[in-house]
C-alpha cells in the first residue's frame, strides 16, 4: 500500500474499526483518511462544541489522517 490512500466515511463505529484493519493490510496512519462530524454552533471553533481532542472539527477539518487522531478517536469519537 505504499502509494495508497484509503478514505473512511461512515458513522463513528464503523471509522473506528476500520482504521485496524487498514493497518494490518499495511496503510500507515499518514495514507489513511477519515471525515467527522460534530453537531457545531460558531464554526469557528470558539465555542467548543465540535472539540474531538485537540482538534476542532470546524476549524481544523473535517477532514483528518489518522495520525492526526489516532490518541484520541476511540475514547471520544
């Protein structure tokens, strides 16, 4: 999978075991690419309700690799 990309979109459960079995077919964190979503009230990120660790999802995405939430997707997302 080295010039690979694999992009995830579904609900929250669904990204989060999928990001393994990307892994185990040999994606690095870097090729693999997920949207969230986060009910939003500013969109620009001052009122911290789209805050998924320390990314905003209105300011920061919604787009994201996986190494940009790997610490966090799986107890907050």
């Amino acid at each position: 999978a080295s010039n690979a990309v694999a992009i995830v979109c579904g609900p929250p459960i669904m990204i989060r075991f999928t990001f393994p079995v990307l892994e185990k077919l040999g994606f690095t964190p870097e090729q693999m690419l997920t949207t969230l979503e986060k009910r939003m009230k500013c969109g620009i990120g001052k009122c911290g309700r789209c805050n998924i660790g320390n990314v905003y999802v209105c300011r920061d995405g919604p787009v994201f690799t996986y190494a940009q939430i790997k610490d966090f997707i799986s107890s907050e997302y």
